[in-house]
C-alpha cells in the first residue's frame, strides 16, 4: 500500500508548467544566504566520486542534480512522475551538457525495486513532507540504496513562526505539506528501522522570512500579517549573519538528515 499523497500528478506538472521559465542550476547567492546553508551541508559530508551513481526523487528541474555533477562527479538518475517535470529536467541537463537516466516513475510503481540498479546515493529535497505517512516513503528511498550508501533526506521547515503565520496568509500552502515531517525527532523512527549512522542532521538556514510571504487570504489579518512578513523581509538586519547561524526548529528554514545504510 502507497502512503497517501497530500499533492496529485496534476498539481505538479501545472507546477512545473508555471516555473517553467525559472533557471535549473543551483548557486551560492550573495542574496539567499539559505541556500548557502543548505550548500555548506552537502560540501561538508558528501563525498567527491566520480564512480557514484546518484538517483534524485522529485528530481525535477534538474537545479541539485546539475550542482551535484559539477561539485561531486556523480552519474545522475532522476525519478519523477511529472512529464512536463521530466522534460524540464532533460532540458536544463541537456544544455548543460550533462549525461542523465531520467525514470518517468512513481515512487511506489509496482516492481520499482526490480526495475531499477541500486544506487550508492539516494537523495530528495523537499518531497517526503507531501506525504502523510513520510517513514513509509523514506523506507522507498531505502529499497533503492545499496548496503553502505548514503541517503540524503531535505525538507523546508514550515513549522514554527513560519506556521503560525502561513495558517493565517496561505493555508492552501500549508495543507499540501505534513509539517510532522518537519520535526526532527520524528525522523528517530524510520532512523532505527533502517538501521542508519547518522552523519548530521539538523536545522539550518536560520530565519528566513521569504518563506511565509505567499497570501493566498485577501482578509485584513491576513494583509496585515503579510505586510509584516514583506517589512521583515525588507530588513537587512534578518538576513545577516547572525540570523542565519542561530538553527532551531522554531525559526530555521531547513531540516536536512545525511545517513550510511548499513
């Protein structure tokens, strides 16, 4: 039996269709020190080989699978159920000139296991939270890691301050993402159940105020709250350094796990 989905195929091909314009590959950036964070975590304990094949789930547009060719040597496999996704991904790596496997599959398509190699890194970055029983899908990235290799699990974190205001602005937003998927001691199951080392895990990014400015209410409390999300945003002081060193679960943007299946 599948986890249930908070998201349906057609959401994300008309996603896809809209940021269709938007550039695929992932850089450092002067502006978003977050994505940053997100980079310095991938750089400290992912390991360069040019002999690894990497399977990215969710892995359309192709933006961290161009950053992990060009920064670790990885072969590149892409699973994604999205055609217009796919497409996407096969444009952007085509004209980056990069070589990729893309599996035009669902994640729990009947005889996925046998179909596909194992690989020495499984990977998805802001995926499982769109899922009401996320353990079931991150054991799914397991099936397709072999022994030794390392699974890289990614969420944006939508809890916290960054919750009490998208309930109120944008809960349409909200509703498509499980935010106990979000809280990192519930990764401790899933964790022992497959027997993982954890290399890190944690909150990173720091604050980021970007993350709750969507306004899908036209109410005065949901302008009002807006309009202090777009003045926090304006501020220089909230995207300083300080800001973005200081992690909790409360405030930081990001939660990444890094594991050796053993």
């Amino acid at each position: 039996m599948r986890a249930k989905d908070l998201t349906e195929k057609g959401f994300w091909d008309n996603y896809w269709e809209i940021r269709n314009s938007e550039g695929a590959e992932i850089k450092r950036s002067g502006k978003d020190s977050s994505i940053n964070a997100i980079l310095d975590v991938f750089e400290k304990y992912l390991p360069i080989n040019d002999d690894f094949h990497a399977l990215e789930i969710g892995g359309a547009p192709g933006q961290y699978l161009i950053y992990m060719a060009k920064n670790f040597g990885y072969h590149l496999h892409s699973l994604d159920f999205s055609k217009v996704g796919n497409e996407q991904t096969l444009k952007y790596l085509t004209a980056a000139n990069i070589k990729i496997d893309i599996y035009e599959r669902d994640l729990f398509s009947e005889n996925l296991k046998e179909d596909l190699p194992l690989f020495d890194i499984v990977y998805s970055l802001g995926f499982i939270e769109h899922f009401k029983d996320f353990n079931q899908v991150v054991r799914k990235h397991a099936d397709l890691l072999r022994p030794g290799g390392i699974l890289l699990i990614g969420v944006p974190n939508l809890g916290g301050v960054y919750g009490f205001f998208l309930k109120r602005t944008a809960p349409q937003l909200l509703a498509i993402h499980n935010l106990n998927a979000m809280k990192s001691h519930n990764w401790d199951n899933f964790e022992k159940e497959l027997n993982l080392s954890t290399l890190f895990k944690g909150y990173v990014g720091g604050f980021e105020p970007l993350a709750m400015k969507k306004l899908e209410r036209k109410d005065l409390l949901a302008r009002s709250m807006n309009f202090i999300v777009k003045r926090l945003v304006s501020i220089s002081t909230f995207r300083s350094n300080l800001f973005r060193k200081l992690n909790s679960r409360y405030w930081s943007m990001y939660l990444i796990g890094i594991y050796r299946k053993n």
